[in-house]
C-alpha cells in the first residue's frame, strides 16, 4: 500500500497524545505547578489534535471532513472520528479542572482513560477490518496499536514527571517494560506477515479472474500502458525497498536506544533530558515502523497486476 | 447510511455478465464507459497529463489480459474486462464514513454520493477487485453506476437502456439484467454457462458474473516434428537428399 506521510504522522502522533490521555486519566504521576501542568496538557492535546488534523490532509475534500460523524454503526472510520472527539471533550473538561482548580478528577479520568484505549483500537481497526490486506487482519494489529501508544505514553508521562514513581518504580522502569512488550508483539506481527500471503482467504490469480479452474495463470498485459489510482495506492512497490533498513532504523531508534536511554534514566542523572531524547527516538523509530506496516501491506488487486 | 439494505423480496439484483468466451478485448467497453461516465453521473472523468509522457487517468472499467496454460494444452489468452460487481455484501459500503457510498435496496446498485465523498480512500481499499478509482481533479471516488442515468433514462430509445459497456461491446460479450429473477435472460445464461463469482472467498457475494471460456477443440494435428527432417521426394533435389544422406 501506499505509505501516506500524513497517515502515518497520525497513527503515530494521536496514538502518543491518547497514551498520554490514558495515563493522565489513571492518575499516573504527572508535574506539579502551574507551568507543568499547563505543559502536560498541551503536549498531550497538542498530540493527539495534531495527529487528527494530519489525518485529513490525506483526505480530497477535507472540507467535508465532519460527515466523518456519521456512520460510526458501520465504519470504523467513522467510530474512530467520534471517539476522538470523545476522548478530546472528555480531556478538555478534565484539563479545565486540573488547570483552573487543582483538581484530576478520578471519575473523568477513568473515563478519558477507557475513550482514550478505545479511539487508539478504532484506529488500528481501520486497518485490521480489511479483508482484502491479510497482513493487517488479525488481532496483533490492534494489540501492536495500543502497546505501542501506551509505551510512548509512559515515556512522555516519564519525561513530563521528571520519572514519577509508581509502585515504588520509576516510569522510565515501567516505559521500558512497555517498549518491550510492543516490540514483542510487533515481532510477532512481523513474523507472521512475512508467510500469511493471501493464505487468510486462499485467493490467488486463479480465483481473481476465476481461471484458475481451467490452468495455470498469469497476466499477460496490464489494462493500460501508464501507471493508475489502483497501481500506486495498492500495488505501491517503492516503499519496500529499503525494507531490511527501515526495520533496523525501527528497532534500532523505536526500541534499542529508547530503552538503553531509559535504564540510564532509571539511574536519576539527568532523567528529564534522557526521557525527552528518548521520546524522540521512539517516534521517530515508531515512524520509520508505521511506513513499513503500510508500504510492506500487499493487497488483493495486487492479483490483476 | 452506509448499511447495507435489508434484502427485500422481489427487489431486483441488477448486474452484468460478462462472457470470457466472446471477449475479443477490443477496449470499446472500456472507451464508452469512458465517454458516457465523462458527461453523464457526477464530475467529468479526468485525466491527468493525457497527451504527455505520463498519461493517467479515472476508468470505471479496465480489461485486463491474461494468459493461461492448461496441463495438458497450449497456453491461451483470455481478455477480462472489469468493473463494479455490485456485491450483495458490498465491503466497500460500510466502511464508508460519511455515507456517501451506499447500495440501493431497489435494484442493488452500488453507487457513490459525490457531494458527501471526502475522498479518503478507505472504500477502495476494501474492494478486493480494484472496482473503485479516486478521480485525480476531483478528489473523489469514482465507480460503476450501472450507468443508472441511461437504464431509467425515458429520454433516450428504449433499446439504449442498457448500460454503455453493454450497448457498445461488438462481440456482444456483456450481458445487463436483473440477476435476482432465475427467469431473467442473464440468469438463464449464468446457469447453462457455469457462471462464476469472482474470488468468493472474499465474502463479497457479487451480483456480476463470469462465464468461463469454452473448453477449446484439443489439437490432432501433427506437431512441428516432422518438419524439422524435410525429405525431397522426387526429382533432382531427391537424388541430392539420398545422395548426401549415404554419405
């Protein structure tokens, strides 16, 4: 498929912002004071508004983006825009009270909490619901989307904290068990990409055009001489290229050096600017893994080309 | 709304079939659906740089062709048209945010609303066939209509009413009518051809269907062998062909 920079700037970012969210709303450590408080929330919202504006600039008529609303029975694009917009009306309320009153209300929060895990799920749902992208449809595509959203939440909540305790651990413990078990999950993504084909449905060229009945077949020409629509956004073949590197830019920036970072971090010297630097690396690993999930993404029309 | 309808009784299932057998892959569907679709239902069919080195452009139905090599016979061509099957379990329909994509409960038809497209893509994604296209000037998706604007249309002669695929292919391998009546023209031609969905295993259920090419005659005649030891009869070049053989 055809790796959209918007998409994946929005998968990645919104996903950070509502890991964000859903640790704000636990009661997870976050800064004391005015000024940190005030940084907390709008990195969070800034996050997660940012990652959903993106998401429409990939759209042709992004003008008519709020029809979006409405057909969350079915779609779950559409679910994922409402509970978006949810979770960001939910996370104002609370942000006002934090902010103006001192106050995290636990009833807010849960529930901000429970928006947030659901906004990243129909995200990843997008993508999972698709029959014709065997690769995308299974449960490991959620579970990567919100391992990965909760571990770039913990490191973001543990740069913001200055690596608040919980459970007598400092976050930066707990971000890099999360990475971790992200990365496991992704391993196991990655695996089981690398053999699923079209196996899922057993289509083949022969059920495509039905002639699989009668022998062995294969395209003899294409229906036009020119690239089209369905050629450079399904049958994408660039952004697999350089696939071997950007996984090792992934693992190394996504996963490696956030977590040498992050033990260092543990340590207490210099905790803040460790976990910021690790921040960055995650996303931008996170980046590098999110253009793989789509450019390595083989589908269905594949088989007519 | 981008539910898919309650199956009423006795609503039609209008569709095309679509005879392999017959398609001479001649690109006139492909160049009339073109030209109707340009001038008929929402925004003209662009293309992008037509006259350039790099020509692209909205199709609603494209042939494809493809080669196939029984076990036991020589390879064959077979031309394969393809557009919109106008699936009862339309994937592309409920994935629809905005409910710009539906399907008609009347006669089946999948169309596109375009003023409530926001052209992201999503549905095409879901078409396991390539049926959908998103227009390059108008940034919105684009598919089969059935050609809904000719088959109602009490403007144009009664004959015309078919879809401009249909009325224009010369082999008259297309096929238009209501596939959900077992008494209907094409219905009678899926069941004595063996009419087939395309990729069922997508649990699309498609209104349209193929019918396979026949099988072809199996060849007797002798094969090249003999032509690769000439032997001269008669004559001066036979005594030429005996001559040298002793040698």
């Amino acid at each position: 498929m055809h790796p959209a920079v918007s998409v994946i700037f929005f998968t990645v970012t919104s996903g950070a912002g509502f890991g964000l969210m859903f640790l704000m709303g636990l009661g997870w450590p976050m800064p004391e004071g005015g000024a940190g408080v005030f940084i907390a929330l709008a990195l969070a919202g800034l996050l997660a508004v940012a990652g959903l504006m993106s998401s429409t600039f990939h759209l042709g008529h992004p003008e008519r983006a709020w029809r979006a609303f409405s057909q969350w029975r079915s779609s779950w694009l559409s679910r994922e825009g409402v509970l978006a917009v949810f979770t960001l009306l939910v996370f104002g309320a609370y942000a006002f009270l934090w902010f103006f009153f001192g106050l995290r209300s636990n009833a807010l929060g849960i529930v901000m909490s429970i928006a947030s895990v659901a906004t990243v799920f129909a995200t990843a749902m997008i993508y999972a619901q698709l029959k014709t992208i065997p690769m995308w449809q299974t449960w490991l595509t959620p579970a990567c989307y919100l391992a990965f959203s909760l571990a770039l939440g913990l490191v973001l909540a543990g740069m913001l904290s200055g690596n608040g305790l919980v459970g007598g651990l400092p976050t930066a413990l707990w971000a890099s068990v999360a990475i971790v078990a992200a990365w496991a999950l992704k391993m196991m993504w990655w695996n089981r990409a690398g053999s699923i084909g079209f196996s899922t449905t057993g289509s083949s060229v022969g059920s495509a055009t039905g002639l699989g009945k009668i022998g062995h077949v294969k395209l003899f020409e294409r229906p036009h001489t020119g690239e089209n629509y369905l050629t450079r956004e399904m049958v994408h073949q660039i952004g697999r290229k350089h696939a071997n590197k950007l996984r090792l830019i992934a693992v190394g920036l996504g996963a490696v050096m956030p977590v040498l970072l992050m033990l260092a971090a543990a340590g207490g010297v210099l905790s803040t600017l460790l976990l910021a630097v690790a921040s960055i690396s995650l996303l931008v690993g996170l980046f590098a893994e999110r253009w793989l999930f789509f450019a390595e993404a083989k589908h269905a029309v594949f088989l007519y080309y | 709304m981008t539910m898919l309808p309650e199956r009423q009784p006795g609503a039609k299932a209008l569709g095309l079939v679509i005879d392999l057998d017959t398609c001479v892959g001649c690109h006139a569907c492909v160049v009339n659906c073109k030209e109707w679709n340009t001038a008929g239902y929402g925004a003209p069919l662009s293309d992008t740089d037509p006259y350039g080195d790099d020509p692209s452009g909205a199709w609603l139905n494209r042939v494809h062709s493809f080669e196939v090599t029984p076990a036991d016979a020589p390879a064959q061509i077979v031309h394969f048209p393809k557009s919109c099957l106008h699936c009862e379990d339309a994937p592309c329909v409920t994935v629809c945010p905005t409910g710009a994509s539906y399907k008609r409960a009347e006669d089946g038809i999948v169309l596109v609303d375009e003023d409530m497209c926001i052209g992201c893509g999503l549905c095409a994604w879901a078409c396991p066939y390539g049926a959908r296209e998103i227009d390059p000037v108008e940034q919105v998706m684009k598919k089969c209509t059935l050609c809904v604007d000719r088959i109602y249309n009490d403007n144009i002669p009664e004959e015309d009413r078919v879809p401009a695929c249909v009325k224009t292919c010369p082999a008259e391998a297309r096929h238009f009518g209501d596939l959900a009546d077992p008494e209907s023209d094409v219905s009678k031609l899926v069941a004595e051809r063996g009419g087939m969905d395309l990729m069922p295993e997508q649990g699309t259920k498609p209104v349209n269907k193929y019918l396979p090419p026949r099988p072809k005659a199996t060849q007797t005649a002798p094969s090249i062998a003999p032509l690769a030891e000439p032997k001269a009869e008669g004559g001066v070049l036979g005594w030429l062909d005996r001559a040298l053989d002793r040698l």
